[in-house]
C-alpha cells in the first residue's frame, strides 16, 4: 500500500505540489491525470524517493520513502518522463548492466523480461537504433527488472503513434495484473483505457479521486436519463414524474410520431430508474427506450481543471 499525506513541493516560489493526500491500494492501476504543469511529474518523483518533499510524509507499506530509499527503491519500478536509456549500449548489455546494478544474477530474468516486452528481437540492436515505442519498451523492461510490486510510470505512451500507444497500453494492463501501477497523463483516453482508478490534479491539488467509471457518472451535478415513451402526451408525463423525489427537471426533447422523447435531470446521488420505470407502467404507458447519460470523462476532466 502506498500512502501520501499532506504532501508538498515548492520550487522557491513555484508551489509545484499543494497538501495532496491519496493511498493506492495494491492491485489497483492508477491514473494521476492533470494538465501540463500540474505536479504529475513532481508527485511521482518524490513517490520514488528521487526528490525530496517540502513538507509530508510518503510511504510504501511499512517504509518511510526518506528513511528507506534502499526498501522503497526494491519496491518500485519507476519509469521517468524520458525514458533513462543509454543510446549507446546494445539493449541486452543495458539490460544486464541495470541487472548487475541491482545485483540480479539470474540469468533467465532478462530472457523472461524481454519476452514479456515484447523486446527478444532487438536484443541485440543498440538503443539509438530503436523506435520510439521500442525504447519505451526497453525503459519498462528495465523498471520491472527487478520484480517491482509496484510500477510508477511517467506518461508512458508520450510521444509513440497510435500503434505503439496501444502496444504499450496493453503491456501496461498485462502488468497490471500482477502489479500496482501508477502512470501519469495528460490523455483522458489514456485513463479510461487503461485504468480502474484515477486521481485528477491541478495546479497542485487533487480535484477529484474515484474509480473510472463513478467519476464519469457521479461526479456531475445531475444525472441525465433519456426516455421514448409511446401512448402519452409530454404534458402528461410531466405531471405524473414532477412527484418523484429527485427529480430536478422534465424536458420536452420532441415527438415523432406517437412517441414522445423526454429528458430528465435527476440528482446525481440517486438512481431514479427504477422508479421512472415504474411511473410509466403504472400509467399504462408503453416504454420504448430509457438510457442514462454517461458524461466523457473529458467533460468532468474540463468541467473540473478549467470550470467549464
Ligand atoms: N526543477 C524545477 N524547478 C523549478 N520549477 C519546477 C521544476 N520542476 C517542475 N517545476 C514546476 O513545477 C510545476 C509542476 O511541474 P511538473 O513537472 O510536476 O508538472 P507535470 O504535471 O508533470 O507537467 P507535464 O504534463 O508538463 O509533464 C510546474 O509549474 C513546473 O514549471
Ligand atoms: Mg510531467
């Protein structure tokens, strides 16, 4: 388990990181998403004890990150903003080189790493040879070396085209199953592909924190449910749902032919479905269609970095 609390990071006059607090519990795969200058990248550095805190105490299990570099550092496969590759080495030297580095002697490790990379073809190609999605490969390959339980990634997909962005998402998932990831990112898609949870940020501070999908569907201030309802007039069903508790507005969508389209804007903290349902069959009404409205997680992402 990973626990912030209170963390902060100023940049002399910079406030980077703002009192955010969060735990990330295992097996869970976390997006830390926010705008360009948010404090992603800050955050996650002091996560894995490559930067000190202003103020705040950050810890993995039982570890303190500033009194146990060497057990969080076992812990954590951290993959930087640019991934930490030297151009010159061949892949597998670097790989064996990072090995030796953390005094992995298991020769198998790297050929079961590589394979699980997707890398055994380039092996034997210097890095500076590589493409970019390659590379990122390579930069995973090297942070999970070591059997991390958890992997920090700094916007992993940045920069590779399309298909290299789904290569690496799905290699991200694959290790998700075995590990607790936290990835930041400037793309929606990205968390909504990828991860169960997300934790936005901006300018410093944590704006919302929920498990994908709530965040889509919650987080607004109303709720939108569409209905299709045959065999009545608008005004009619106006009437008879205006009772409901919860129940903010009706709205009038249109007609079409002896069907009626309306919306209705309910709380967001109570499903009227069932009873919106109910409503209708009770009045002998002929239910065609009810669909409730997911908000894109880019309008909440709007709704909560810019206020619109
Ligand atoms: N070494 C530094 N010295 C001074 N200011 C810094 C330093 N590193 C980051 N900052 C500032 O701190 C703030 C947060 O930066 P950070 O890199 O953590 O944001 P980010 O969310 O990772 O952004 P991006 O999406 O652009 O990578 C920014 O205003 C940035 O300019
Ligand atoms: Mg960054």
């Amino acid at each position: 388990m990973i626990s912030v609390r209170n963390l902060v990071k100023h940049y002399g006059e910079v406030k980077a990181v703002n009192g955010i607090s969060f735990t990330i519990r295992k097996g869970e795969i976390t997006g830390l998403l926010g705008p360009n200058g948010a404090g992603k990248t800050t955050t996650l550095r002091i996560l894995t004890g490559y930067l000190q805190p202003t103020s705040g105490i950050v810890s993995v299990d039982e570890f303190l990150v500033d009194e146990n570099p060497i057990e969080i550092k076992k812990r954590i496969g951290y993959l930087p903003e640019s991934a930490p590759l030297y151009p010159d080495m061949m892949v597998y030297d670097f790989l064996q080189f990072m090995a030796d580095i953390r005094q992995i002697y298991d020769k198998e490790k790297i050929k079961d790493i590589a394979i699980q990379c997707g890398i055994t073809e380039v092996m034997h190609k210097n890095i500076n040879e590589l493409s970019k999605g390659y590379k990122q490969r390579v930069g995973l390959a090297q942070a999970i070396l070591h059997d991390p339980e958890i992997l920090i990634l700094d916007e992993p997909t940045n920069g590779l085209d399309p298909n290299q962005i789904v290569e690496i998402r799905d290699l991200i998932k694959e290790l998700g199953k075995e590990k607790t990831v936290i990835l930041s990112t400037h793309i929606l898609q990205e968390v909504e592909a990828t991860c169960n949870r997300v934790i936005i940020i901006d300018k410093g501070a944590i704006v919302a924190d929920d498990s994908t999908s709530e965040l889509k569907s919650a987080s607004g201030k109303d709720i939108r449910i569409n209905c299709i309802i045959g065999g009545v007039t608008f005004d009619a069903i106006q009437d008879a749902l205006k009772n409901l508790q919860g129940i903010k507005l009706v709205q009038h969508i249109r007609d079409a032919g002896q069907l009626c389209h309306i919306q209705i804007l309910t709380e967001a903290s109570v499903d009227l479905r069932p009873a919106v349902f109910n409503c209708i069959k009770d009045n002998g009404w002929t239910l065609y269609e009810m669909t409730r409205e997911y908000r894109s997680l880019e309008h909440v992402f709007r709704e909560l970095t810019v206020g619109v």
